[in-house]
C-alpha cells in the first residue's frame, strides 16, 4: 500500500490554515462574478444539497472512475493498477492493467490518468497517462485488450514529456465531444513557474495537449487545436496558461472542457473551454485567479479568467487544491441536470453550479455538501457509463452523490 500522502495536490504553501480566523462572517467570496450589464437579472444560486453513499472501498489511493462503453466501471488506482467495481461494490480480484512494474507512485506521481476510446466495446484501445519509473517522465500510452478479453501489458508510447521536478504533473486524461484524446499537463515546476512554460505555447508544460489517436503515428495534431495556427507552437498544445490541471472533464452534452487547475498560495479556479475556442490561456503564470501572480505583469483581456474562484482562507475554512468534477448529465436525476460538482482536497467541501452559468461566466456556486473527514480527502470525481456522479477519497472509498431532496 503507498503511503498516505498529505498532501499530494501541492499548491506550495502550508495548508494547517483551517482554524484562521478572518473576521468576516463566512460568505463565499466569489470572483469572476460580473453582474449582467444589459439588465439582465443575476445568476441565482441552486437550492441543493447532497448525500454521499459508500458505493464501493477498499481502493488504494483511487484517482479516477471511469466507464468503459459497456456499462463497466473501473477505478484507477496510483499506483499502477486499473480495477474493476463489480455491482454490488466489490473490487475485482484481478485487475483489469497492472502497470506497477513500470509506474513511479508517490505524492503527485503516478497512474494518473485513463481513457477508454469511444469504440472500446469493438477495437480494445485504451489510453493511460503515468510517470514513468526510470525517470519520472510523463507517459501517454496506448494499450490493447487482446482476443482472450484481457488488457496486455505491451505498450505504445504516444508522447513522452521529461520531468523538470518531481510535482505539478496534471495527470487527466479524456476524449471530447470530437472524439480527440485531451491531457491535462502541469507545469512541471516546484512552484512560481521560473521558466515560463505556463505563457509558452512551444512548450507542452502547463497545457491542455489534444491528440487524434485514429490517425497518423502515434497520433495525428487535429488541425482545429487552439494553437495549430500558431507556427512557433506545439502543434499538440490546445490550450496554455494553466498551473496543475488535476482534474477536468468532458460536458457530455455540451462539448464544454471544466478544468479544475490547482493554485499557489492564495486561489484555486475552475476554468471553462467552450468547443471552438481558439489560443486560450488560463492566466498562468501571469495570473492566479483574478489577480496578476505575485506582483508580475499581466494583461487580463490576454486571458480567459476562470468560471469560478475560491481562496485558500474561507471564514474558518481553509481550502488548499481544488478537485474539478463532472457536469450531470445521467438519466435516473440522481442530481438536476447540468449541475457541475466541484470540490477541495483538504477541506472536503463540495459545491455545484449550473453548467450554464459557469458557459456565461456568471456562477454563482452553491456549498452542497462536505465528505466525512473519517472517509479520507477528496481526490477525485467519477462519471460512469450512466452518467452518475462519484467521489473518490484518499481512503479508498467510491462514494456515489445524490440530491438530498429538501435541499
Ligand atoms: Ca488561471
């Protein structure tokens, strides 16, 4: 079992700030708040509150829920392993990939990231992003189910990024609306950025890197990424100006990418990509949040600001590393339609806000609900075949979440 980290989402700073007081009743402090200039009437907050059921424990250290086309889920876990959830919650025996003889797991390093191809049910292709045990580098991979239903262990590199230290690796991994596989990357620094990857589209660090994986080898640069034009750019890189871009998402209905990128010392954002946007940056490292970083020059109009911010000291609360969620888009209304979940890592709080506000830039987030500290730290969220929603903690647990129902 690896070890609990405690903090494997760094932002830099000592996170024991819960108990600071700031002497301000504990309103949400929202930036990105822009109120409507044409009259129009504000964002109106969601009347919601959820429950968390233990749908499944007994993972070690989970990163991510993930559906495979067929109805089954699989929790990747860091250190190498992909499992199976069987219905009634039990963790498969077998798993499904064991990469441990090749992963390097510990704090922010690791399996990190899976997504299975669109036509997994028929081709068997499946899509990893790890750091690489020799040197820590990042991997994105490519594996095969193979004719007797198992997943080999032969591997074709799609794109190595070298490691310049040992955090901030990003890690997700998903194909969007277009069918392009999408990697969330850090980056790469200890903290501050000192070589400017975040602003550089030259560079694969601090990015969102978009591949299409049904052409070329080992891929093809899809010609509508964000900085295909751009002949001084990485024809893989999509979107820059992001710091750790832990987790993100794809809008199932929209198309729209929600990017939870994990801040220094003082925010945290989620940040919103609508389909078609072309040479976005996310601010970093000339912003944090909605103000310029650290006394560096910056030009807000050059950026798109987040959806969302939230600062690391909230009333008595102290935040540390945002954990982007999932839009809701099942069947069953488990949750209302279109709610975005997002949460933070070390405070266990969770909110939502309508997918719609956080497309017009004007959310308004609602707290809906807070992980039992006894059940570990919010690492991650899932989505399933059926779109239901999932959190996954440091403790190993896969909590399923559902409207309370008198919110
Ligand atoms: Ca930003």
């Amino acid at each position: 079992m690896s070890e609990p980290a405690s903090k494997p989402l760094s932002s830099g700073v000592v996170i024991n700030i819960g108990i600071i007081a700031v002497g301000v009743i504990g309103i949400i402090v929202l930036l990105g708040v822009r109120l409507l200039d044409d009259g129009g009437e504000p964002a109106q907050p969601l009347d919601l509150a959820v429950r968390f059921e233990v749908a499944a424990e007994g993972f070690d250290a989970p990163v991510l829920l993930t559906g495979d086309g067929t109805a089954t889920r699989y929790v990747v876990e860091q250190r190498g392993t992909v499992v199976a959830m069987a219905a009634d919650g039990t963790r498969s025996a077998e798993p499904l990939l064991d990469l441990r003889d090749r992963v390097l797991s510990n704090h922010e390093r690791g399996l990190l990231g899976l997504a299975f191809h669109p036509d997994y049910g028929e081709n068997g292709r499946l899509f990893v992003l790890y750091s690489r045990a020799d040197d820590g580098a990042t991997s994105i991979s490519e594996f095969r189910r193979g004719e007797d239903g198992r997943v080999g262990t032969t591997e074709r590199p799609l794109l190595i990024i070298p490691a310049i230290s040992t955090i901030h690796k990003g890690g997700m991994l998903a194909f969007d609306a277009e069918g392009m596989l999408v990697a969330g990357i850090g980056d790469g620094s200890t903290g501050n950025d000192p070589d400017g990857h975040g602003q550089d589209p030259a560079s694969l660090l601090g990015t969102l890197l978009r591949l299409d994986v049904d052409r070329g080898l080992p891929y093809a640069i899809p010609p509508d990424n964000g900085f295909a034009d751009d002949r001084d750019a990485r024809g893989e890189v999509h979107a820059i100006g992001l710091r750790n871009p832990w987790r993100f998402s794809v809008d199932a209905e929209t198309g729209h990418l929600y990017i939870g990128d994990v801040g220094q010392a003082t925010w945290e954002e989620i940040d919103v990509l609508a389909p078609g946007e072309r040479e976005a940056s996310f601010g970093w490292s000339e912003m944090e949040g909605l103000e310029c970083f650290a006394g560096r020059t910056c030009d807000p109009a050059a950026h798109i600001a987040p959806a969302v911010a939230y600062p690391h000291v909230e009333g008595e609360t102290g935040h540390c590393a945002v954990v982007g969620g999932y839009a809701y888009r099942g069947e069953t209304g488990s949750l209302p339609a279109g709610t975005y979940l997002y949460a933070d890592y070390c405070s266990g709080t969770v909110w939502a806000v309508p997918a719609e506000q956080l497309h017009a830039g004007q959310a308004e987030p609602t707290v809906v609900g807070q992980v039992p500290v006894d059940m570990g730290q919010v690492r991650s969220f899932g989505e399933d075949d059926a779109g239901e929603l999932y959190v996954l903690t440091e403790s190993g647990y896969v909590l399923g979440i559902s409207s309370t129902g008198d919110a």
